[in-house]
C-alpha cells in the first residue's frame, strides 16, 4: 500500500473478526514499529505481546474501569463536544464513554499489544509514540485493525496495574499504549479534520 | 514507494541542498501529519513552518547549547560508548557532541517545523503529536525530502520556553514535541548503518 493511502484510510477498530492473527504478521508489524526514529539510538521500548486470555481480560478490565472514571468526571465538556449531535445519538454516545461500553473491545480483540517506553531513555514516549503510528499502518498495510488506547495508562494507579500484570514492575517503564489488534469486522465512517491551513502557522 | 520498504529506508538526514521545499509539499507533508490517530478527535497539535533565515539561527543556537550542556553532562559516558575507536577519533567525535556542533546544522536546512502539543487540552496531546510528526517524516520520504526529527534543544524545560518564545506560543497551553529541519537532501545514509537489535529482542509474547 501506498504511504498516503495508508494514511488517509487507516481507522481505529474497535470490533473483530474471531480469527487469530498469525505470528508472521504480529511479528512484521512490530518491526516496522522498530524503524521509527529514536534518540541515540537506543531503542527504548518493549513490545508484549498478550493472547492470554485472562490476562486480556484483567489489561480490559482496567481499561473500562478508567474509560468509566475518566469520562464521569468530563460527561459536562463531552456533552459539549457532542452539541452538534441530535439529542437522541448524543446521549447513546455519552452512555458508550461514561458506561465505559466505548473500551469493551479489548476484551474481545485476539491480540492486545501493551507498548512499554524505557523512561531512563530520553524523549522514550515519544519514540514510542512514532513505532505506535509505525505500528498502525503497517497492521492496516497488512489488512488488520488496530485501536490505540492509553485510557489504562493516564491513571499512574492503573498503569503500574497493567505494568505487573505483564511483568514489567519497575518503575522506568511507562506504558505508551495497550493497542487492540486483529483482523477488522467494521468499516467506521470517515474521520473528520480541520482544514490543513488550519493548523499551519507560517513564520 | 510501498509502504514497508518506505519505513525501512526513511533516514535521518542532516544536509540539505541549497534549494526551496516548495509550498505545496510542506502542505502535503503537514496533511499527512493530521491523519494521525488522537484520543476523542482534539488533534491538539499545530506545526510551525519556519523559512525566516533569523527565527532559524535563534533556534539552531538553542539546540547547540542545548545539546551541549546535556551532552557535557555525560562526557564520561560518551568515552565509554564510543570505546572501540581510537582515542583520537573517540576525542573528536565527543568534542562534536559536547561543544554541541552536531546541532549545528539545523539553521542549513530551508525550513524548520517546529511541532506543537496542546497539552491543556488533552493527556494525550503529546504522544498523538508524535504520531503526526513520524507520519510527517515518512511522507517527507516519499517526496524525496529529507528530514530529521531533534528534540535535543528542547531537553530541558528552559529550552523549549526559549523555542516557545522565538516562534510566538510563549503560553503554557503549548509544549515542543520536535524541531524538524526539512529540504531535499544533500546526502545518503547507507540503509545499513540503521542498526536495530533483532525484533524478537523487542516483543514478549505471553
């Protein structure tokens, strides 16, 4: 696939196929997340892997349980956010973020990936962050889906959860996001952007 | 160029030729930033295009002095990486790093852009903003651009006010993701001298 094309069509998916995804593929997503750039050279990240199915579940439990926290607390400003709605939509659509319904397919995707940024590494977030987006396309280049979440991370409570879940307790790691991953089952509508101009500032 | 073998032969390039990055290119370039995936649509990011020869010498002097003090700061650890050269080589190639001129280029490119994150509006403002900054370096790529993304400058808080300042978002509604010298380039890495580890060195599969 071409790069602006796989750009410009990749979407968040949040609902899959029940269909394994083959450990070539996981594998040559990852090495693509592994090109991006990175200071010094160090690579500073850990990529794992989750198919275990209880362990699935407890990273999705975690995740839920903070979509519910988070988006109680700013049910106000997301209202506000959706005024364009009809009432009848904007309210099913709250009900999906405050119920914590919006983050019920990490409990059914086949492969959760947990991104772990080594924080004695500088700027490793942001390293992490471009093999997530590296990650994304190649996955959509291949024909599977993916879903960036790091509702389970913004807690430092419910990070460090998921960080000892998966063995990584010490504190220099960070998880960079638990990305839902498997074969799509859904074809989400256009997303929507400012116009380019918009967020270009000349000097 | 297909997607993957783009990845793989995206290199960081720190000299350009002296020739203009058309208008339309910067824009295609920034287009493809925007599509990067950010929590609840805020896209809490904006880019900075700066052709302005002055705004680009005060900010190449940030990041040299930037990057000297942080490298300064770790001169011994240096000496040790770099222990497989000879003391000669391994001297010089520290004193580029501590004196700061491995900065020293960012003025030479024809533009810099300059990546911010909102950070008020969103937690998330600074991971989507470097998702949109790698798909800007990889849609360089394939424009035949070249491109390399430096924060060195923006190490520490007071760098990045001093980035903030020069460019006109001296507000703490904003923070320096990345400082991007662009322009078509002047110079080829070999792919090879891009070394990562194994992959199965960075997955855990459990």
């Amino acid at each position: 696939m071409e790069l602006f094309e796989a750009i410009k069509t990749r979407k968040s998916i949040r609902k899959f196929k029940d269909k394994p995804v083959e450990k070539e593929k996981i594998i040559k997503i990852i090495e693509a997340a592994t090109l991006a750039p990175n200071s010094e050279n160090k690579q500073p990240w850990k990529f794992v892997v989750v198919q275990d199915k209880d362990k699935k579940k407890e990273i999705a439990k975690i995740s839920i349980l903070g979509g519910i926290k988070r988006y109680t607390s700013i049910k106000d400003e997301l209202n506000e956010k959706f005024k364009a709605m009809e009432d009848e939509n904007r309210k099913k659509l709250l009900d999906r973020f405050v119920s914590g319904e919006l983050f019920h397919f990490l409990l059914e995707c086949p492969v959760q990936v947990v991104v772990l940024a080594d924080n004695n590494i500088i700027y490793a977030v942001h390293s992490c962050s471009a093999a997530i987006q590296n990650l994304s396309l190649a996955a959509h280049a291949l024909g599977l889906g993916s879903c960036w979440t790091m509702i389970g991370s913004i807690n430092s409570k419910n990070e460090k959860k998921i960080r000892k879940l998966v063995g990584y307790p010490e504190d220099n790691w960070k998880i960079a996001g638990v990305l839902a991953l498997g074969y799509p089952d859904q074809d989400p509508n256009p997303r929507k952007r400012k116009p380019v101009e918009e967020v270009i500032d000349w000097q | 160029m297909e997607l993957l073998e783009l990845m793989k032969s995206r290199r960081s390039i720190r000299k350009y030729q002296n020739k203009e990055v058309e208008k339309e290119k910067i824009q295609k370039i920034i287009e493809a930033a925007i599509w990067a995936p950010n929590a609840e649509n805020d896209q809490p990011w904006k880019f900075i295009v700066i052709r302005d020869q002055h705004k680009m010498d005060l900010i190449q002097d940030v990041s040299v002095k930037g990057a000297a003090d942080f490298f300064f700061a770790q001169k011994e650890h240096l000496m040790e990486k770099f222990k497989g050269l000879d003391l000669e080589r391994r001297k010089k190639l520290v004193l580029q790093f501590t004196s700061g001129e491995f900065f020293a280029f960012i003025n030479t490119a024809p533009v810099l852009i300059v990546v911010l994150a909102e950070i008020d509006k969103t937690p998330y403002a600074i991971p989507s903003a470097s998702a949109a900054c790698q798909n800007m370096l990889l849609m360089a790529h394939e424009l035949g651009l070249g491109a390399v993304w430096t924060v060195i400058g923006a190490v520490d808080n007071t760098n990045r006010e001093k980035v903030k300042k020069i460019i006109g978002f001296d507000n703490p509604k904003w923070d320096v993701v990345a400082i991007v010298p662009l322009g078509y380039p002047a110079e080829s890495p070999s792919v090879k001298g891009r070394m990562r580890k194994p992959v199965e060195d960075a997955i855990d599969w459990q």
